[in-house]
C-alpha cells in the first residue's frame, strides 16, 4: 500500500487508460473513472457528482486505491491537492488537433453518459457542432494551463508527460521513485483511424487554420 495518493489529471484521450495499466504495473492500487465494475460499486458518476456538488470531496474511492485517473479526478484536481497535499498529480496531454480529432471520433453518436453532461452541458457530444467542438478545446486549453499554473513551483508534485509523443517509464518512474519494469510501458484504447465525414472537416478546418 502507498502512502501517497497519485491522480491522473489529464483530459480524455490523452493516455489515461495508458498511465492508469502503467500505475497498476508498478503496484498501486489504481481505479480509472467510475465504472460499475469497480470495487465501491460506481454507477458512471452518479452518486460522485452528488457528491461533489454538496461540496463533499471525500470520495469512497479514497480508502481503496493508491491512484486515481479519468473523471471525476482531473476535474476536481485542485480541490484534491488541498485535500492530499502529500500527492502528486500526472498531467497527461497531446496536441490539440490530435487531442481534439481523437475525442470526435472516439465520442461522436455514444450515448453521454453523466460525467460528460457534467463537464459540458448540451456540448457533451464535440462532433455534435462547431460551438460543441469550441467548448472541448477550450476546456482543454483551460484546464492544462490552470494546473501547470498551480504547480509552477512545485516540480516534485507535477508530472506532464506526452504519452502519444512516447514518454513512458523513463519520465513516470524517476518521478514516482520507482524501479523501471522490465515490461514496455503500456499503450490502452487507442482510437483506429478514421475517414471524417465532410461536415467534421469542415469544422477542423475552421478551428486549425
């Protein structure tokens, strides 16, 4: 058992699911979102979003798992590090046209489960319009500056790393404090290649030009 809490605090598709198999590799008890599989009985976000909205943020998943990625953690990260200030916090990003092209395609037409209607309102689905498509990269955007403007001063609580770009267990361990595993660093759920259809193009085309 680890003392100290680890929270995965990057956005969807960034490598998530990649740190979450890597954190469990180097023994931590790791949960990734709130799925109904999991050992506290998670109902998608229901009850945590509950839960943090009444502003209690000692979630049930704190007493059974050394570290913690996905919603609702990375939305909550800075009330977590005033909570745990012993912890540290792994900001996993991409670039933003990668980042953005992966979440439409991963997202476009799947049902929105409540943790996205909680993040984004009527924009949970980015493929769903170009104001939905502005509303994710601004939250992205946001969101990855506001927690490297947090911890500025404070390099052994923050990690950003690039997992599509290749960061692995070179950056992951020395910053955690552990020994490198023999196995390669794990890559989970990454989304095949697609052709977009000619309205998603067009609204690439006039968020990247």
């Amino acid at each position: 058992m680890h003392q100290a809490k680890i929270f995965g605090v990057g956005f969807h598709k960034t490598g998530t699911s990649s740190l979450g198999h890597a954190l469990s590799m180097l023994g931590y008890r790791t949960v990734h979102g709130d799925g109904r599989s999991s050992k506290h009985g998670g109902d998608e976000g229901v009850s945590m979003i509950r839960q943090i909205q009444a502003g209690d943020y000692d979630l049930p998943t704190f007493p059974l798992y050394d570290a913690f990625t996905d919603n609702p953690y990375f939305s909550i990260w800075k009330e977590l590090a005033e909570k745990f200030p012993d912890s540290k916090f792994i900001l996993t990003e991409r670039d933003e046209e990668g980042w953005l092209r992966s979440c439409v395609r991963y997202y476009s037409g799947r049902r929105i489960r409540p943790m996205r209607e909680w993040m984004f309102g009527e924009h949970g689905d980015p493929s769903s319009s170009p104001e939905a498509t502005r509303t994710w990269l601004t939250a992205y955007r946001s969101h990855n500056a506001d927690i490297k403007s947090y911890f500025a001063g404070s390099p052994d609580r923050l990690l950003v790393m690039n997992v599509m770009a290749g960061d692995g267990w070179e950056k992951l361990c020395p910053f955690l404090g552990a020994a490198v595993p023999r196995r390669p660093f794990p890559h989970a759920n990454q989304t095949k290649p697609k052709t977009l259809c000619g309205k998603l193009a067009r609204i690439f085309k006039k968020w990247f030009r």
